[in-house]
C-alpha cells in the first residue's frame, strides 16, 4: 500500500493509517511552519515532488490568501483552495514558496501562501485528492509548537 511508503518521508509531517482515505500530521515551530508542513504533506500525497523539482519544464507559482476565524478553519480553507486552483490550473504542487500568517484587527485571521506548481504529468502522479476533509481537522498549540491533523479524500 502507498501509505506505508508515505509514512517514511522526512519532513515537518507524517502520515497516519487511515481506512480509506489520507490522514497526515503537520508540524512547525509556529503556525506559519506547520501550515507549510501541512501543504507539503498534500502536494506529496499528489505527486513526486522531487521528480517535479527536476523537470524542465515552466514553473509556476501559485498564490491563495483566505480569511477565517480561527486556526483550524484557516488551515482547512488553505488546504482545500490551494488544491482547487492547483486543480483549475493543471497542476501538480510540490514546495511551499511563503506563508504569512497575521491576526486583522478585527480578530480574524488572514492567511497567504505561495507554491511551485509545475504541469501535471503521469510520471509525477501518485494519487488523486479530491478534497480536504471537515471532519476530523484540528490545529493545536502544544508548548511552542503547531500542529495540523487533517484527512484528504482520495
């Protein structure tokens, strides 16, 4: 099963069995750490970054900015719209450029993130997400540290 291969990849996330979809946890040392984590680990599940990063072909960067009003709903509408454009646009994502988190004075949360998107391509694929899950999504503050868990539907 692909998930096995999933779970030993060395970055800020790691994978968790899942019965029938992709559940990950993110982590960062704040919050715009583990949101990027939480975006690699999406992208990997995609696609082969590392084969992407190699290609000769154009780069494109991707840009998303959502409002919310707290860190779970930031995370959940980051994931789902950068895998909506990435999709609308033909593309396969594979490295987070920036993300910029900032409290508005109203209290809400804005976020923006950049990524390298690269046109799809059979080679690059692994598996098809269709969408970020609501259920099951959560952000926490341990100590000082972020985490996202969140389910991508396959």
């Amino acid at each position: 099963m692909l998930q096995s291969f999933w779970k030993e990849r060395p970055m800020g996330y790691r994978f968790l069995e899942h019965t029938a979809d992709v559940e990950f946890i993110a982590s960062g040392k704040n919050l715009d750490a583990a949101l990027r984590s939480a975006a690699e680990a999406m992208f990997d599940t995609i696609a082969d970054g590392s084969m992407l990063s190699k290609k000769r072909t154009r780069k494109m960067v991707v840009s998303v900015r959502v409002r919310a009003d707290n860190y779970t709903d930031l995370a959940w509408l980051m994931l789902q719209h950068l895998l909506s454009k990435a999709s609308s646009m033909n593309l396969f994502l594979y490295e987070v450029e920036s993300v910029d988190v900032k409290e508005m004075r109203n209290g809400r949360l804005l976020c923006r993130i950049s990524a390298f998107g690269k046109e799809q391509d059979k080679e690059s694929a692994r598996t098809e997400v269709k969408a970020v899950s609501r259920y099951n999504i959560e952000t926490r503050r341990t100590g000082n540290s972020y985490s996202v868990r969140a389910v991508l539907d396959i």
